[in-house]
C-alpha cells in the first residue's frame, strides 16, 4: 500500500504506535498482572506498579510512559530494518504481488511480519524486563524468551490480522486519500496488456 520511503515510515509508525500500546497492556495486566499484584498484595495492576514504583527495566523502576517510549522505538527502529524489508521479501517469495489479490498479498506480509516481529521483541522484551536482582542467567533468559514468544505470538497474530492492520490501513488511506485517488486514475488510465 505504502509507494515511497515516506509513506512506509508513516505506516510504521501508526503500526508502532498501535502495536506497542496494545503489547504493553497485554505484557502489565495479563501476563505480568498477577505477579505484580501477588508480590505487592494489591488488589490492582495499576496500584501495584504504582507501589513497586514502576515497571523494572533493567531492574530499575521505571513509568508506564517510559515502557512504552523505549518499546516504541526498538519495535519502529526494528520494524524498519528487519521487518517491513523482510516480510515482503518473504511474501514475495510465496505469491507475485502483480497477480495475487492484494487481500491475500497483505495477508502473507501481515503473517510475515508477525514471525519476524514477536520473536524478536520477545527478546528485547526478555531482556529489559528480566530480573536482575536475582542474577543473571543465560538459561533464564531465554526460557523468559520462550515464554513471551508462546504468550505473545497468539495475540501478536490474531491482533495484527483482524484489528491493527485494518485500523492501520483505515488511517493511513485516510491521511493519504489524495495520492490513492491520483494513482488510482493514472492505472485506470494505463493500456491493459495481455
């Protein structure tokens, strides 16, 4: 959908933004919610981050707003780098973008972008959010690693196909209307050939 570096960036970054406020909730209260509350004795996830004096990253408390400033961009850098070029490079290599519906086409680059996407934010996610206190341990840190990417792959895949790229390609023809209209015409008017 995204023709030029500009647009790309855009799409990123409405992906992005979407994407990590949706993983941060979903890491605080349903995988880390009950542990944040049984070490506390509180009765709620916010109160209890509230009285741990934040989120440990790197053992250090930190806001919910910082959590969501540094995951924002590690997955926008990421998700320039290695993602967007990967996945459409992976889609491309199962279906010809020229003669594939586009349906499908953004069906294969989603699911593409989840198998490259949640396994290596579960790894930085594993790694920022790892118990330091305890000492540090390889084998700690990635069976953490497995664990978020058993967690986190379902709702990485189900979220992107049927909620946030949806959402995302609403906004992003919405901010672009005009350049989709005018490109939209000058293909009507290109001779088709057989």
């Amino acid at each position: 959908m995204p023709r030029n570096q500009f647009q790309r960036m855009v799409f990123a970054f409405i992906t992005v933004v979407i994407t990590v406020h949706a993983y941060v909730f979903f890491s605080l209260y349903v995988i880390h919610g009950g542990m944040f509350k049984e070490l506390t004795g509180e009765a709620g996830v916010l109160s209890a981050i509230g009285k741990m004096g934040g989120v440990p990253v790197f053992g250090t408390p930190v806001p919910i707003w910082a959590v969501v400033l540094i995951e924002f961009v590690l997955a926008f850098t990421l998700e320039n780098l290695l993602g967007s070029p990967l996945s459409f490079k992976l889609a491309c290599k199962n279906f010809d973008p020229r003669t594939t519906h586009p349906v499908l086409f953004e069906t294969a680059i989603i699911c593409a972008t989840v198998g490259i996407m949640c396994p290596a934010m579960s790894f930085i996610a594993a790694f920022l959010y790892y118990n330091y206190q305890a000492g540090f341990n390889m084998w700690t840190l990635l069976a953490d690693w497995l664990k978020l990417v058993c967690f986190n792959f379902p709702f990485a895949f189900f979220t992107q196909l049927f909620f946030i790229q949806p959402a995302v390609r609403t906004i992003f023809k919405f901010l672009f209307a005009k350049d989709i209209k005018s490109r939209e015409k000058s293909e009507e008017k290109q001779p088709v050939t057989a």
